[in-house]
C-alpha cells in the first residue's frame, strides 16, 4: 500500500500577496508614487526647515518673464517630444493624424507630473481610444516608445561626465556607463535587425537612416531646450551655474525620475546636484521647475481640450463616409 504523498499547503490570498511585492506594486503605482511622494516631501521639509524662510523668498522672487520663459520651453520640449513620437508611431505603421496624435499626447503628459511610465500608459490608452483604425495596437505603441528613448540614454550617456564634479563620481564610472550604454545599445539595434513582425514593428523608425536621423534631430533639440529651461530659472533666482550643471540636473532628473517621488522630482534632484550653492534657493529652483512644468503641460492639454471640441474637429475623429453613387440620370 503506497503511502500518498503529502499535500503542501498552498498559500493564502494575504501570504500570496506579501509574498510577491513587485506585482502588487506594479497593481498599485498611484500608491507606491503616493507613498515615495510623502517620504521624500518629509525629507525636504525636515532638511529646509530652518531655511524656509530663504526657500519661500527665493521661490516668490522669480520674475514674470522667468517663469514664461519656463513655461514656453517647456511646451517647446512637449512639441518636440510629441512629434518624434508621431515619427516613430508613423514608421510603425500608423496613420493617425499629427493633430490628433497630439492631442493624446497631451492628455498623456500630464500623467507625467506622477512618472514617466504612468504618462506612457496614458498616451497609449488615450490615442487607441480616440483612433483605434489608425494607431498600432497597444504592444506596437510600447515599442514606438523605445528609439526616443535608446537616444535619450545614449545622450545621457555621452554627457553623464557632467555628473564628475556635483556627485563626485570618480572618471572610471562615467566610462563604464559610456561603455555599457553603447554595448547595449549595439546589442539591441543587432537584436532586432531581423525582427520585424508584432512588437517589433514598433522599431521600425530606427531601420531607416532618414527617419533615425529625424529622432535624433528632434531629441537633441527637447533635450537642448531642457537645458536651457534649467538655465533660464536658475540664473534667474540667482544661482550662478554653467552649460554643464544644467545638463547634469537634466540627466539626474532622468535618472531620479524613474523612482517613485512624484512632483518632488524638481526639488529634490536640484538639492542632489546643487546644494552647494545654497540648498534653499535651489530647491526653490527645483520646485519651480516642477511648477514651469505643470503648467506648461496644463497649456498643452488645454490646447489639445479646445482643438478636440472645435466644430471641424469631428472631421479629424471620424472616418469619411464613401461617396454615394451618382443616380441613373447622372451617370456618365
């Protein structure tokens, strides 16, 4: 008589849950960004409080033409960025219109203001909603996604020497991440040379040396009006910084920027790469860089709102209906 072999407990739905945090946190993004939100905004406070003073002064001092300034560049840089994603979604073999594609754009940078990964799933969600004919399907979009970002890392990368002087980081480092980013990048353009089906299609703009050159024009060119953004608030609340500190908070934003903080982006990685020259008045930098940003987002998607209800917008949504044949009496 064989003995049965014993039965091993399953786990329950709350063990099953603790046991695997990285899905619930993939189930919860808007409490995990809540959550690295509260905590960081905690350290700011703590670490400010005995400058506050000195913080509000320097964040009320900014003059008008400062903060348009931020403002324009910023929607300068969602432009930018939102036609190199219509190049990337056209090479994959979409058809939907500059405009509308804009306008899901739009609506999806302001997910932004959370991360960047929210505000992608928004602009993937709103641009199959408004245009399911004429937008590749969901994974399509995914990838679409990734040449902008392959030659933002590859910029990065180029100019993470930026990062030597604020962080300290020894030269050794910003070469390693010079060599990995190319090896990787080199790897994955070999990768998906024979590719071409499903999700791949996707990549499709990074085939074509026009197209490739496109995107790398229009990166260099969000990424230059970034720096200058950086520049302009800052020099205008009186940090003096140069060319290479701006492209430095730029790239630590990119990087911090994939943590869970939430609109403490700004302040907290102004402080990270320029406390030393006065943790009050460049967090007050930071956080109106947050601000310039918001705003500049809320004029984009309140464009995109006010086109979407324009009368001979409805044309722009709506597949055009077939001619009707000509009657008996008009036939030629």
């Amino acid at each position: 008589m064989e003995t049965p072999a014993p039965i091993e407990a399953s786990p329950g739905p709350a063990s099953s849950r603790l046991g695997r945090p990285g899905v619930w946190m993939r189930r919860h993004p808007g409490v995990v960004t809540g959550v690295g939100t509260l905590v960081v905004t905690a350290a700011l406070v703590i670490g400010l409080w005995n400058k506050r003073e000195d913080f509000v002064e320097a964040f009320t001092s900014a003059s008008l033409l400062v903060l348009s300034g931020a403002i324009a560049l910023q929607v300068v840089w969602l432009i930018a960025r939102s036609e190199a994603w219509h190049v990337c979604v056209e090479a994959a073999g979409g058809s939907v219109s500059r405009r509308r594609l804009y306008r899901a754009a739009a609506v999806g940078y302001l997910g932004n203001l959370f991360n960047s990964s929210f505000g992608l799933g928004v602009r993937i969600a709103t641009l199959r909603r408004t245009a399911p004919a004429d937008s590749p399907n969901a994974p399509v979009l995914v990838a679409a996604e990734l040449p902008i970002v392959v030659v933002e890392v590859a910029l990065a990368a180029g100019l993470s020497f930026t990062l030597i002087g604020p962080l300290n980081v020894p030269w050794w480092v910003v070469l390693g991440i010079v060599v990995v980013a190319t090896a990787v990048i080199g790897g994955l353009t070999r990768f998906v040379r024979d590719r071409r089906d499903g999700f791949w299609r996707g990549l499709d703009v990074m085939r074509g040396l026009q197209s490739r050159n496109v995107i790398i024009g229009l990166v260099m060119f969000a990424t230059g009006a970034q720096v200058v953004r950086n520049m302009v608030v800052l020099e205008g609340l009186g940090v003096d910084i140069s060319v290479f500190d701006a492209i430095a908070l730029l790239i630590a934003a990119a990087a911090v920027g994939l943590l869970p903080v939430g609109p403490t982006l700004g302040a907290a990685t102004a402080v990270l790469i320029l406390g030393s020259n006065g943790v009050a008045v460049v967090a007050a930098a930071g956080a109106l860089l947050t601000a310039t940003g918001a705003v500049g987002a809320l004029l984009f998607a309140g464009w995109a709102l006010v086109d979407r209800l324009r009368p001979s917008a409805g044309r722009d949504l709506e597949p055009e209906a077939d001619p009707a044949p000509p009657g008996p009496g008009l036939a030629i």
